[in-house]
C-alpha cells in the first residue's frame, strides 16, 4: 500500500478531486456540498417568496412537479442524466394537459401591466393561508377584498375553491374511501355494496339521502409517486444507487439493504 503525506494528499485532492463513484455516507456525519432535490425545492420556494416578481422560481416550481416537462418542451429524443429513456406519449395526457395549463399561468400577468404572475400570486396566497393557519371562510373574504382592490380584469381567484382547482394537477392525487366509524371496514371494491359495517352493524351513512359517510379514509397511489420520482433526472439516479453503485466481488461488508441475501434472492 502507497502512504503519502498529509500534503501530497491535499495537493492531490485539489488537482484531481475526490473518487467519482464516492458513496457519501450522510447517515453517519458526511456532508455534500451538492444540494439534494428536496433542497433545492425549498431555495425555489424561498426565490418566489422574496422575488415573485422573477417569473423563473415559478417555471422552476412547474417544471419539478412535471419533470418530464423539459423534454415535452424541447421534444427532445434522448433521456436526461439520471434517468431512462420515455416517450411522452406514454405520459397521461391529462398529466400533460395540467403541465401546459400551469406553464400558461407562469406567462400570464395578474392583470394588465403587472409584473407579477398569476399563478405566482396564487402559490403565495396559498402559502401564507397555511403559514397563518387562515380558515376557508377566512381567506374567500381576503381574496374578495384583494381581488375588490386590483384592476378589472384580474386573475386572482375568487375563492379557495377556485383556487385549488386551478393547481389541480399539482399534487399526484388521493382516492377518498368510505370507512366504518369503528375502523373496522372499508368500503371499497367489492365492500362498495355495503350500506351497513358487515362486522359492527354501523350504518354507512350519516346522511342517506345525501349519501354523506360517517367516515373517509385517504388513499395515496404508490405508482404515479414512484413514477415522478424515476422522471425527475435529480430524483433518479438515488432511486437506482442501490443497483448501480460499483462495489468489489470480494467485499463481504453490508453497507445497504441490497448487499443482504433477502434482497438478493428478491432480484432474483
């Protein structure tokens, strides 16, 4: 083995740096001076907060919602670092559709001679009313006096229902299941013709004629969060470390759950 001293190794490092495939151990103290993906979502958010006047952190804001949205823009054939090769085609054209409309917002003044975006405006708004914690009722009256003050025609929203279904599309969404008020059934798929809890007797509805459930449980696909994860080119390369990471035959040490023989024979 080769020993250097203490300034040939610094001298090397600032000539050639550090080993490229370097696994940063951030779980026992290292640090990167690489920012991760959820950093740079917060600078972005902080940007728009203290200069939404730049209509960039507001693309930029759009753009890592819809990762694929770059390529769509450029329709550009070849895949982004850190990621695999898709068509666009294969994306959802609803998902595609809520891209464009979101990427109009940015482009779109709040009114005539405004510097700032409508849709800017919007996730500042919004911002604040869960910063502040404000009441529903609370903020349709702030939004009606703002949107009173500002020169007509406008695009502030008129209420935080018509501002929510401008953002759709943001989220990835949720699928909303009926639930027995003791917990123990859920109505859903074939438990969907149930009126009544088979288990407890409970009834389904707090309000039958208006079909209003006594109880509702959130359901968060797994596939479209997995999906937008592999599409972001900052997201996909950790998404796959595991599997691609370069490590030596005869190195018996577990470093990562892959390195067991429980994932092993799941590969399998």
């Amino acid at each position: 083995m080769l020993y250097q001293n203490d300034a040939d190794i610094i001298d090397h490092l600032k000539d050639v740096g550090i080993t490229k495939n370097y696994t940063v151990w951030d779980q026992h103290g290292e640090v990167t001076n690489i920012p991760t993906a959820s950093q740079r979502r917060l600078n972005i958010i902080h940007d728009r907060a203290s200069s939404s006047h730049n209509v960039k952190p507001v693309v930029n804001f759009v753009e890592d919602v819809f990762p694929f949205g770059e390529r769509y823009n450029n329709n550009e054939p070849v895949a982004q670092e850190g990621t695999h090769d898709f068509d666009v085609d294969d994306v959802a054209s609803k998902v595609i559709d809520a891209y464009s409309r979101l990427l109009a917002e940015t482009n779109t003044p709040l009114y005539e001679g405004c510097e700032e975006s409508s849709l800017g405006t919007l996730l500042r708004a919004i911002s604040l009313k869960e910063e502040t914690r404000t009441s529903i009722n609370a903020f349709d009256k702030y939004l009606g006096f703002q949107k009173s003050l500002l020169p007509t025609p406008n695009k502030l929203p008129k209420s935080y229902a018509e501002a929510k279904k401008i953002l759709k599309g943001v989220g990835m969404g949720y699928e909303v299941i009926h639930a027995c008020l003791n917990g123990c059934f859920l109505y859903y798929k074939e438990g969907g013709l149930h009126d009544q809890c088979p288990i407890c007797g409970l009834p389904r509805y707090e309000d039958v004629a208006n079909k209003i459930p006594m109880k509702t449980v959130r359901y968060f696909p797994l596939t479209p969060r997995l999906q937008r994860l592999y599409m972001s080119k900052y997201a996909a390369s950790h998404m796959r470390w595991h599997g691609q990471r370069e490590t030596s035959p005869h190195d018996d040490v577990l470093r990562h759950p892959a390195d067991g023989e429980a994932w092993k024979d799941f590969d399998r």
